[in-house]
C-alpha cells in the first residue's frame, strides 16, 4: 500500500477472530511512522457504529492513547478508550491528555 496510494494510515477490517477479549491490534504511538500506522479490527458486528468505534479505540492507541481509568469521563460514558467497548462517540479527558502528549513528543 506504501507504495501505490499516499496515505496517512490505514486499517484492515477482518473476520478473523483474534480472541474472546481482543478486537483490534495496532502499534501503540506509532502513526508518526510509516510502517507503524496500522491497525487490524475485527468486523465483529453488523452494526456499522460498533466496527467504526473499534476503528476510532484502535486509531486512539495509534496516537498514544491509553486505556480509560475508572477518573476518565466523557459525556457519553463509557468513552472511545474504555478498556470494554461501548457505543461512545467521545473521547475522554484522559483521552485528549495522552493525545496531547503524543502531539508534544512527536511533533507531527
């Protein structure tokens, strides 16, 4: 894919089960780098909001974001970087602190 489209990062949707707890796999604070700026989830769910919040947990850890401690809210709790996965559309304060740490390390 490098090599025959310009991307910023890309995510493969798969059927394949990872295991019983695990839904999507990618690099942690890695979008900065070019081989590292992936994710794989998997099409666990007919429900496209599902699938696209597994995308957005996945990107999260792609930008630095960890898992939400039980001090982590958003309005929609439980948020994007639940450890759980939820229908959330927001990310959490703890969300937008590691992003902005990442933003500050890795000066994209």
């Amino acid at each position: 894919l490098l090599n025959r489209k310009r991307h910023d990062h890309a995510q493969l949707l798969t059927d394949m089960a990872f295991d019983l707890n695990t839904l999507g796999i990618t690099f942690f604070a890695g979008m900065c780098q070019a081989y590292r700026s992936v994710g794989l989830v998997q099409d666990h769910s007919t429900t496209n909001l599902r699938i696209a919040v597994a995308m957005a947990h996945e990107m999260g850890h792609n930008l630095g974001m960890s898992h939400d401690k039980k001090y982590c809210t958003c309005e929609d709790y439980p948020c994007i970087m639940s450890a759980v996965l939820s229908p959330s559309r927001l990310f959490s304060n703890c969300s937008y602190q590691d992003y902005q740490k990442y933003l500050l390390k890795y000066k994209p």
